[in-house]
C-alpha cells in the first residue's frame, strides 16, 4: 500500500458545484497534513494545513478523519480559477518532511 | 521576494553526461529538499538538509549527491545522468519542524 494515497480524477464539474477529494495515509503515527494546489507546469503552492480535526478557509474545508486515516478537501461554489491539480502530504513524525500522493486534477468548466 | 530560486530552468542532456541543478533559498529556512516529479507520480523526496551541514537521503536517492554549501544554497548533483532521470525537479525550503514547504519554480530534465 501506498504511503499517501488519492484518486487522480480528473473530476470534472460545472462552476457553482461542490466537490470533494480524499487522501488516505498509511501511517498512523503521522501528526500533521497539508494540501497544496499545483498549476499546469508550476511549482506547487500550500493551500491548507490540517493539524487537528479540521480547518476552513473561505470556500474550502480541511478535515481529518484519525480512526480511517484518512483527510479530505471540500471546495464549496467551485469557479473556473479552482482547476489545478490538488496535492496532499503526510508530515509525519520526521522533522519537516513530507511524504506526497500523486495528486488530484480537478477541471471546472463553464 | 525572491523566495526559492533554481536554476537552470530547463536542460537537456546526453546519457553519462555530469550537471548540477542549483537552488538558493532567501527566507532564512533551515530545512531544504529535492524532489523529482514525474506523471502520475506525485512528488518524491531525493534528498533533504534538515540544516546547514547535515544531509540526508530520500525516497529515491540512488543516482543523485548533494550538497548544502551554506545556509542559503542547496544543489543536486547528478553524476552520469540516465534517462530515467528525465522529470521535473523542485526545490523546497521550510523553517524546519512545520510541514509548510515553499517551491522553486522547478527544472524541466530531459536526458537523451
């Protein structure tokens, strides 16, 4: 099994639409999350950490489920700047490193 | 507000031939990272520097050295480049303890 594992879409979805993605972790001694946004041929850019239960930051919400070891992002009235692929990763327990899955294209379309 | 800096951008070599890809960082970090990435991969940890003067290996090292000259600078050294080493690779740098990582714009690697 896959240290860091999510679905890699495409997810397609109209603007205005809901949309939620999931990550599963393997390791259960892992204490913090995050999920990046990645632009087509760009580096990658910090979208939200999750350390706890969850976190929301406008239109998007983190949460972290420990018992199923999993974590999910939830994108609420999605618009067209929202397509990218999103990426999440495990901090574990080692100092500052990440462990990533592979990623999650989301499209919005008009 | 230069952030992380690499260098080159893109580069293309022959199979066997040596480069070195460059990264500065002027955020004061500690920590440094290379990743490559590569389709349907995600990205995977090569080597990191937890501090100036320690380094350590990776998820898939095998292929690559590297070096923190200082505080600001850390490179990756690949010695006889295989095609299999064609990917992009991304430089990061962290405070150190904390997961939020900041990238480099990355190198596009082809190796002919």
């Amino acid at each position: 099994r896959k240290e860091v594992e999510q679905d890699p879409g495409p997810f397609n979805v109209p603007e205005g639409a809901t949309v939620a993605f999931n990550c599963t972790y393997s390791n259960s001694a892992s204490q913090s999350f995050f999920w990046y946004r990645q632009d087509c041929r760009k580096e990658p850019k910090l979208l939200m950490s999750v350390y706890s239960s969850g976190n929301e930051d406008g239109r998007f919400t983190a949460q972290l489920n420990r018992a199923s070891q999993y974590i999910s992002l939830l994108i609420r009235d999605s618009k067209l700047s929202d397509s990218a692929t999103y990426l999440c990763a495990d901090g574990g327990t080692s100092y500052g490193k990440l462990t990533f899955g592979q990623g999650t294209i989301l499209t919005v379309h008009p | 507000n230069a952030g992380v800096t690499q260098t080159p951008k893109f580069q293309v070599l022959k199979t066997g031939q040596s480069m070195t890809l460059q990264c500065a960082q002027d955020m004061n970090h500690n920590s440094m990272y290379w990743y490559r990435q590569d389709p349907g991969m995600g990205l995977r940890l090569i080597y990191y520097s937890a501090s100036e003067g320690t380094t350590d290996k990776g998820e898939v090292p095998n292929g690559y050295n590297v070096s923190r000259l200082n505080k600001r600078e850390f490179s990756l050294r690949l010695e006889s480049a295989a095609p299999s080493q064609t990917s992009v690779y991304f430089c990061a740098s962290s405070e150190g303890g904390v997961g939020t990582q900041h990238f480099g714009d990355g190198t596009r690697l082809s190796i002919l």
